[in-house]
C-alpha cells in the first residue's frame, strides 16, 4: 500500500537538472519534510502550492531513496507538451511516461541502432553500487582525459535517471559525454528499451570510448545469496558480450564495511561474477610488486581466485585475472568533482572501495587502446 500525505510547498532547498528537493509543511500541523519532484511527471511546484506526496520510503526512514515523493500538484496541472515518441517508461504505473528512445522506430537514431551489428570491441565496465560511478571516470580519465563516456542507467534501482546528483554533475563537469537510461528507468540524454540498444546507442551515437553499466542509486540488498539488485551486473556483461564488447568487472571491495559479507571482497562481486557469468570478463586486481600491495590486497585477491575464478572455471567460463597500476588514481580520484561516498563512507574512510574502481576504469582506457 501507498501512505498518501498532503501539504504546501515552503520553498526549494536545492535542485539539480531534472530534479527538484523542496520543502513542504505538512497539513494539520505536521510539520515540515523534504520532498523531490522530477519534473518530467510534475512540473517544477512553485512555493505556496499544495502537493499529493507518497511518503512510504520517508517513514520507513529508508537511506538512499528516504525523500517523500511529489506525486501531483493539486491545484496546477502540468502544461501538456507533446510526447516524442511513443515508448513508454515506468509501464503500467500511474506516473507512466512517453518517451523518444533511440530504437523508437519514429526517432532519429532509429536506422543507425537498427543496422548496428554490434559494438566492435568497445570497452564496457559493469558495476554494483552506483557510488562506483565517479572513481571508475576517475580512473579512466587518469589514463586517457579525452576519452569519450557514456553512463547506461539500468532500472535495478532508482528508476529516474535524474535521481543522480554524481551523474548530473559529471554531466556538468564534461566528464561524461551522455546518461543513457535502459529499460524501465527514464531520464537520461537518451532512453533504450534495453540495455543492449543503449549499449549500441553509446557506440553508435554517442560515439563512446567506453560505456558503464550501473543500477541507479538505492541498490537493494536482503542479505540472502540472490537477494540483490546488483545482481543484474551479470546481465550487463552478458549483453556486452554477445554484442562483441570487451566487458570489465568492477570489483566491489571494502576495507571499513562492518558486514562481513561485504568486508574484502563482497558477496555481491562473488555471486555475480562467480556464479551468474556466462561469459568471460576481465577481473582488475592491484599488482604484487605495487607499493601499496598489502595483506588486504592479498587476501582480496585470494578470495576473486576462490569465489570467482574458480567457480565459473567449474562453469567453463574462464576470466581474465589483470593487474592494473595503480599509480596516479589516488589523486585522480581527489581531484573530481563529486563527493566520494559508498555506503555512508568517503574516500578517505574506505579507500579500496574507489581504488578498485578507479582500477576497473583504467583497464578499460587499455583495453580501448589496443584498437
């Protein structure tokens, strides 16, 4: 069930492209919450008019995701504009939304997606957590600065590609070329019915160097073997494959997580890459011979040979083990313009986290360059 709220808006606390954080006083006296509205299904609610909130996520005090949502304003309805075209995002919903996709037939990149055989070698790094999104850029601009990204929201988690501040701004900073949002999420520069045409779509129109594939924000996790929603990083690697992509793993990795599921090496990373790959991927460790290579780093990468590489070996699946230097990534990733944060935890806090990362992006700059 919805838990339905009413109040007016007080003002704007802060907005970014696509979004809007507001204030709201609450009717009878309840007081005053944060809400976000995305504009595409309301508009941008103005002070002093009275909105319809869902506020299931704020009262069950979720973390990621724990705003009330503006779901109308009830006494201003949104100018009708005319929809692009006529795939529809977030289906069967009441906030349902017509959007242009690039494998829309009455689009402009329609016979440019329709006639792609494929990706020709194009990198493509898959991911858990979306905070790996910042540190993966890092590391690929630590090795290339011109190179081209596009970031393919998938729809495992937050469905509104503008729910990403990271992604917004990196927009900003030119630091990445173009959000493409997959499947049920909406949002982004561009919109795939897939993750496979949006995979096409970075390649083809865009004109990526490399392409990453990550759930939005707000993964959800149960603490069961399958229970989770990064899970869907197979899937990601799967559609890299068939298309003749060159897929690249990230690594999640923790030295601070007081979970022990999620210390080292995460089960997440295990199940994903170990036991739901079909395909070959590459796996990014630290070298031996580094300065920083310690214990910690050994100890994670016993644990990628045992819980990844050995059971899909099992599978018939064989994975590529690749050392990446690490030199240089440490200030590449102090030097971006986003707030380095994974699970309540900085860069300072729980450096592996983004380092592993970082290593996944450099992999695949070198693996765009063997073109």
């Amino acid at each position: 069930m919805l838990r339905w709220e009413r109040g007016t808006v007080k003002g704007s606390l802060s907005s970014w492209h696509g979004v809007d954080r507001l204030e709201i006083e609450l009717e009878d006296g309840a007081g005053a919450i944060r809400a976000i509205a995305y504009r595409e299904l309301t508009g941008r609610p103005e002070a002093g008019e009275r909105v319809l909130l869902n506020t299931n996520a704020l009262r069950r005090e979720l973390g990621t995701g724990g705003d009330a949502m503006v779901v109308a304003r009830l006494d201003v309805l949104p100018e009708a504009e005319e929809a692009g075209g006529h795939m529809v995002k977030a289906r069967y919903t009441p906030l349902q939304t017509m959007v242009d996709a690039l494998d829309d037939p009455d689009g402009v990149h329609y016979e440019t997606v329709r006639s792609a055989k494929g990706i020709d070698g194009m990198p493509v790094v898959v991911a858990d957590l979306h905070s790996s999104l910042p540190a993966i850029i890092a590391g690929i601009r630590a090795e290339r600065r011109s190179a081209r990204i596009a970031y393919v929201h998938t729809d495992a988690a937050a469905l509104p590609a503008a729910y990403s501040r990271s992604a917004a701004r990196l927009r900003e900073a030119d630091l990445l070329s173009a959000v493409i949002s997959a499947g049920q999420s909406f949002g982004g520069d561009h919109e795939a019915v897939t993750v496979h045409s949006a995979l096409i779509g970075a390649k083809h129109v865009v004109g990526a160097d490399v392409a990453i594939v990550i759930q939005g924000p707000g993964n959800l996790g149960t603490g069961t073997g399958w229970g989770f929603s990064g899970v869907q990083a197979a899937e990601a690697v799967h559609a890299a494959a068939v298309l003749g992509g060159r897929p690249v793993a990230t690594l999640r990795v923790s030295g601070a997580d007081e979970r022990k599921r999620h210390r080292g090496l995460s089960h997440h990373s295990s199940t994903a890459y170990g036991r739901a790959l079909l395909a070959p991927v590459h796996l990014p460790v630290l070298p031996r011979n580094d300065s920083r290579y310690n214990a910690f780093h050994e100890s994670v990468r016993k644990q990628v040979k045992t819980t990844i590489l050995k059971p899909a070996k099992k599978r018939g699946v064989l994975h590529h083990l690749v050392e990446v230097d690490a030199k240089g990534l440490r200030d590449a990733l102090e030097d971006m313009p986003v707030r380095m944060t994974t699970m309540g935890r900085t860069l300072a806090e729980d450096p592996s986290a983004f380092q592993y990362a970082a290593l996944a992006g450099r992999c695949a700059t070198a693996l765009a360059a063997k073109d």
